[in-house]
C-alpha cells in the first residue's frame, strides 16, 4: 500500500481535546501533493497519527459555513435547496 503523505499547511482552531490528548481540529490540508482542502478530524498531540475526518472543498466548506449560519444555500446550478429537507 502506498504511504499517505500530507501537511497541515494552515492550522485554522481546535474544536475540541478528548481525556488521552488528541484534538479535533479545522485544518488546511494537502493530501498526496493535492492542493490543500478544509480537513476536519482528531490528531495525535505531535500530529502523526490521525483519526477518520471529513475533507471538504472550499466550496462544500462554503455551503456547511452557510448552512450553519441560517443563510440561504444555493447549488450552483441555480436550484435553491430547503436545508430543513438537509437536516
């Protein structure tokens, strides 16, 4: 299997700690030399080993910013989506 190779190229705000350490953090990543996406997931405290996350794009993470602050949220092909339909 083929190492996974990333940087953490902007560390953004921890979410939380869990009891043994590790953080939940909101980072920048470039996975494999990809251009770097938001990356949501716990890290060890030196950062080498990490749990299961969820990477978005910046315009996914556009939409949940607005989806959290109540605003309207529009796909890009012009259809308006009911995020009460979302959640």
């Amino acid at each position: 299997m083929a190492e996974l190779k990333y940087v953490i190229t902007e560390q953004i705000a921890v979410l939380g700690e869990s009891p043994r350490g590790w953080t939940k953090e909101l980072n920048k990543v470039s996975w494999n030399d990809y251009p770097a996406k938001y990356d949501i997931r716990e890290w060890s405290p030196d950062h080498q080993r990490m749990g299961k996350g969820v990477t978005l794009s910046n315009e996914e993470f556009e939409a949940l910013r607005k989806v959290m602050l109540g605003e309207e949220l529009t796909i890009t092909d012009g259809d308006d989506v009911d995020e009460d339909e979302i959640l």
